[in-house]
C-alpha cells in the first residue's frame, strides 16, 4: 500500500471555537464518532507542535493553526512512556507501553484534540516509535512497571532480534555502513523489535489502528531506517483507512548516513529532508543568493520528501538551525513556504540551555504551552508565518518564476504571477526594483500583516525589504486573521530583532554547594553588580552552560565567578574577556582562569559504541581537562554516535595527555585501555582529535 503526498484541509471557522472549548473543558469519555478533517482544499502545511501537551494542541488548532490554513498538526509519542527522574525530553521516545496515558495527557484528552483539531478542519499526524521500547527499566506515564526491557505489556523477549539475529555478540549498532546490523542490532540499547514477524507487524499494526480510530489521519515513523522497507511496507498494508476514508499519510525519519538510502523508503512513504534543512543553514548563515540552484543541490525529490528547517534533534545537534539563530531562522522558515517543493513543516518546541532539557512540566508532565512565557517558542503563530501560510495556500502548484539575486544576502522569486516573495538576510535595509511576474495594482504585504503595501507597475515593484527582513504578497485585500503582531513568543527569538541570543558555556570544577556564574559591562549581563550575575546550569558539568538575550550589535566584556553556599565570590584571575554580536546567536566556549588570547580549541571525537545510560567522557593531564580527576572529566556529545564529540578550550602551546572514559548510569568507570593519547596545540585554532576506542 502506498502512501502519497498529503491532502489539504477544509477551514471551517465557524464551528472551531466551540470544538476548542469542549477539548478544553478535559471531557472523560471517548468521542462516539471522531470528528472529520475535510479533504477537499489546498492547505498542506504542517505545524510540528513539539511535545506540546493535548489541551494546547487542541487550543492551538482551534485558534490558531485552523484559522490560518495549516493542513495538520504533527504531534509527539502518544503511548506511556519511560518516567526518569530528569524528565529528559527523550522519555517519550523509550515506549513502556501503548497505553494512550501519557505524559502529554490522558487517552481522553488524546481523542478531544483529535476531534478539535479536526473541527477546526486540521488533520493529525502523531510521531510512531515502533522500531524499539525503552533500553531503560523503571515506572512509566500511566504507572506501568518494567523490570526486564525485554517484557513488556506488549510484547515478550521473543519478538525482539537478539545478538544470532544481529550477528553481533554486543547486539548493539557498531558498524554503520552495515545494513544489516544498522537494522537488526540494537540503536543505542534500544530492543529491537523483530519486525520481520508477522505477530511484530500485527502488534505495531494494531497500535497504529488503534490512533486511526480515534481520528488520527497519518505518521512521523520515528527511526525508521532502523526497520527494513520491506517490513515497513507490511505494516502500512495491515493498517485501516482513516475515518475520512483516505489511507493514513506516512512520512518517515531516515537520518543521514552511508545506509540505508533515503529513496529506498519512496515506496512506503515520503522521508523528511535533512538535506534541505542543511541547505537552509547553509544559506542563511552565508549566502541566500546560493538558493537558486536549490532543486539541483541535491535535496529529495519533491514528490517524495516532506521538508523542515529544524526538528528537536537537530536544533540540539548543532545540524541545523534553532531559534537562537534570531531572524535568519526565521526568515529559512518564510522561504521554505515560499519556494514550490515538498509538503513544508513549522517547527514550534521550547526554549532550552542543554540539550536533554526536559520541556516546561509538573512532575514531567508536560504543563500548557505559554507563548509569551520566554519557555516556548511559538513559531507557527508568528505574524510573518501566519502570513506565508497563506501565501503558499494561495500560490498552490504555481511554478518558481522571475528569480533575481540583487546580491548575496537579497533575493526575490514568483510564483508565475500567483504571488511575488522577496527577502534579505543582511544587516541593512535594501531597496530594489524587481520583475514580479504580477498583475498591475497595490497588494498588502502577508509579511506584517498587511500593515503596508506594494505597488506593481508594468509587472515591476520598487520594494524596500528590511534588514533580516522580507516582503510577500499575492492579494489586495488580505487581511491577517491570527498571530497579528506577533513575534512568535519566546524571549530571544526571531521577532525581536533588538536582541540575539549568546551562549555561556564555561568549564569549572567546582566543590559541593559552588556555583559559577557570568558577569559583564552591560545590563542582560548585571553591569559588573555580581548579585545580578547570571547563574549557570551545571546539567553539563563541568561545563557550566546559560543561555542569555544580548544586544545586537555591541561589544561587552564579561568575566566567570564562582558563588559558594555562603554567597562568597571568587572571580577568574584571567583578565576581562570580550565578545561581539551581529545579528546571528553566538556560542562563547571559555575555560576557568584560561585567558581568551592565550586559549584555543581542541575538539575531541572518539568512535566508541555504548549501551543506553551510558556515556563518553575525556579526561587529561591539564586542568581544562580535569587533571585526571575522573569527576572533572568532560561529558562528549551522542549527537553523531557512534562518534561522540565536544570542543574544549585549552591553552594554546601546550603538550598535555589525555584519555577517554566511559560512565554509566550509576557512576561507575571505565578507562580505555593502552596508554595515555598525546596532543600539542600551537597558535591557531580549530584542532581535532580522531580516535577510537580502545
């Protein structure tokens, strides 16, 4: 069975508010006959609504995504899911069961946003985990108790591939250019679920038609080049129709590397782009002028992908672009719903400081999104957002026409005379004449809510387009019908363009009850008072990290201190550092007592395969590397397992040794074995390690 590109929805105003007021009120029991989201218009757009909790997404549906044309909303896991004392984010991808309480809500609340979204004529798509259950043991969401992750409610040690099936003793993923071990081993200790029985496909089957019924119209497969095209295929074929009558719309996660492809998936389903998110980074964070040649760069087929900006691993990995890029991720958002490809997606999450960080929660579960809160990131309501969705409903099929590069930072293309988009990602404002392609007249700009206007004359426009700004139009009388002036919430977002966000990250060993801190000249950074220092989070320790709104464009120095129980200050001996921002987020790496004109970098990446829970670390001879104390020693990024990764900041002409260690979850040590690794820095900058376990 095969699953195609999703259709649009009908907008039916009328009726959504009242559909938002009853998914609000928490009704108990299930719906007799789930709403229906309409198949007859254009709207595709998808709002990723990143682990939001159901009352939200039904409020949001009802007063925002509906009325402003979006076709579906992308959800989070709904089935119970591990409960860890951190709450981490990633819970809801280690399934206990598939219970539908969860730590979004309840199954009722689950079936209510179904149905209000659908009144609002907005369709549902959840994220499907079905590649594997929980590597950890524990209690989940709704009380369900595993002390063998190889039994679970739903499944028994049986129906996971075990180390004859993976041919690798460890049964853990150590080979990633070996299909066959990429598909049948075990992602991270997760088990893996024998998806080549047919009792497994039933099972996933029967989950899946399970949300069907309830209304739910389509599916994110979450890990899906981890479960062969074959099986991935044989599950869809079990799956019933959608209570509208359509097939469920599948669109798969194949995240980059040597195998699997992404085309071998085409015939199951559409696959997420990850190129055309590292094509937007790439040119917003250099030249825009380079989108010309997008649709011959490389990214997926058309017909066969469903393209993003970020999702919530990417924004974390550093692959592609977050919030705290300021407008340029913005403005890589307004041009993907400009340019004609691929079903386009919003990415709405919250904002974070670390990249386990658990969402806004009571206990873990997730609490009501706030958009004007500074904890969530609200992008899908933003005033411009609002205004492309409309302008990409309204331009439908009409092909990319009248391009024109007026420099490497100021681009304009129509849409064979549907509508005209034009932007510049520069520090300036820019005023062009451009060939739109449009009929004569005066159109309101979608961009800020047609609060101003252009004139086309003879097909031509004099536009002014802002700095990290952008003018579209396509229609005389539009009107903005939600999200009006709105920057998309958050305190250090896109909307605001007085600000960008900097990154504190500093390694400090501390003792027990010390804290570090930053301090500066200006005032986000206390105006060097220390009892308005900013506190840093020592999640990462010893790298101390804070995330911390500044002015654009301005120079300030700043300085680390240490904070003990007693609120006794200990500053660094360095002198003052400096930094300065432009327009784009900046990250500042420094390491305690080490001074920024005698620093460099070094970052260290170590091949080591792990189980779930636990991790890699380096340690060495200097004390930006912890002097050997195993405490002190610097936690290295998963995000490209098996390669684990981190920049650290050490002195430059300096010979130090170093080694890797790996902890687990209870603490306990692991030292690599041979002798110590030998590095010396030089001047420069910009120096890596290449290692592997040993």
């Amino acid at each position: 069975m095969t699953r195609r590109r999703p259709p649009g929805v009908l907008r039916r105003a009328a009726t959504a508010t009242a559909a938002g007021a009853l998914a609000l009120a928490g009704a108990i029991a299930l719906p007799a006959t789930p709403a229906q989201a309409d198949t007859t218009t254009s709207g595709d757009v998808i709002a990723n609504l990143w682990e939001w909790n159901w009352d939200s997404i039904a409020s949001e549906c009802t007063n925002v995504l509906g009325p402003a044309g979006y076709g579906a909303v992308q959800v989070a896991p709904p089935a119970e899911s591990l409960k860890q004392s951190n709450y981490y984010w990633w819970d809801v991808y280690q399934p206990y069961s598939y219970n539908l309480n969860s730590r979004f809500g309840t199954a009722a609340k689950f079936a209510s946003m179904v149905s209000a979204c659908h009144t609002a004529g907005v369709k549902v798509y959840t994220d499907a985990v079905i590649n594997h259950t929980a590597a950890q043991t524990g209690t989940g969401y709704n009380g369900t108790t595993i002390t063998n992750k190889y039994d679970t409610p739903d499944w028994d040690p049986g129906d996971y591939h075990q180390s004859d099936d993976c041919s690798d003793s460890d049964l853990i993923i150590d080979d990633y250019s070996n299909l066959s071990e990429v598909q049948n081993c075990e992602l991270l200790g997760l088990p893996d679920l024998e998806t080549e029985e047919d009792s497994v496909r039933s099972g996933i089957a029967s989950f899946l038609n399970k949300q069907i019924a309830l209304g739910v119209d389509g599916f994110r497969v979450d890990a899906a080049k981890h479960i062969p095209e074959t099986d991935m295929a044989a599950i869809e074929a079990k799956l019933n129709d959608t209570t509208s009558g359509a097939d469920p719309y599948v669109f798969q996660e194949i995240y980059p590397g040597s195998t699997p492809a992404a085309s071998d998936y085409y015939s199951s389903g559409d696959v997420l782009d990850f190129t055309y998110a590292s094509k937007m980074k790439s040119a917003f964070q250099g030249n825009v002028s380079d989108l010309e040649s997008l649709s011959s760069s490389g990214i997926l087929p058309a017909a066969n992908s469903v393209s993003f900006v970020t999702n919530h691993d990417t924004e974390r990995n550093g692959l592609h672009m977050s919030y705290k890029d300021g407008d340029s991720y913005k403005l890589a958002n307004l041009f993907q719903l400009a340019y004609k490809w691929s079903t386009p997606t919003i990415y709405s999450g919250w904002e974070f400081s670390t990249s386990d960080q658990a969402p806004p929660n009571s206990s873990g579960f997730v609490t009501d999104t706030e958009c004007t809160s500074g904890a969530w990131y609200c992008l899908d309501r933003d005033t411009g957002v609002v205004g492309m969705v409309a302008w990409h409903n309204a331009t439908g099929s009409a092909a990319v026409s009248n391009w024109s590069t007026k420099s490497s930072s100021v681009i304009g293309f129509g849409r064979s005379g549907a509508g005209y988009f034009a932007v510049n990602n520069g520090s300036s404002a820019a005023t062009y004449t451009f060939a739109t392609g449009m009929a004569d007249g005066t159109y309101s700009n979608v961009i800020d809510g047609g609060a101003s206007t252009v004139t086309v004359s003879g097909g031509s426009a004099s536009i002014t387009v802002p700095a990290k700004g952008a003018v579209a139009f396509y229609n005389a009388s539009y009107t903005c019908t939600v999200g009006c002036d709105d920057t998309g919430g958050g305190s250090s977002g896109g909307g605001d363009t007085s600000t960008v966000s900097a990154t504190f990250n500093e390694y400090a060993s501390t003792t027990s009850g010390t804290n570090v801190y930053v301090v500066g000249s200006i005032s986000a950074l206390g105006s060097w008072d220390t009892s308005k220092a900013i506190a840093l989070s020592s999640s990462g320790y010893p790298i101390w990290s804070g995330e911390v709104s500044v002015p654009i464009n301005t120079t300030f120095t700043y300085k680390y201190i240490k904070k003990d129980s007693s609120g006794n200050v200990t500053w660094e001996s360095n002198a003052n550092r400096s930094a300065t921002t432009a327009s784009a987020a900046v990250s500042l790496n420094n390491s305690w007592n080490v001074a920024s004109p005698s620093a460099t970098d070094v970052t260290f990446n170590e091949y080591a395969t792990t189980t779930w829970g636990t991790n890699v670390y380096v340690v060495g001879s200097i004390a930006s590397l912890g002097s050997w104390n195993t405490s002190d020693a610097i936690p290295l990024s998963s995000a490209s397992y098996p390669t684990w990764s981190k920049l650290a900041i050490v002195p430059q002409s300096t010979t130090f040794e170093y080694k890797f260690l790996k902890k687990d979850s209870s603490g306990n040590v692991t030292w690599e074995s041979g002798t110590n690794r030998s590095f010396t820095t030089g001047t420069s900058s910009g120096y890596t390690t290449s290692d592997t376990w040993k």
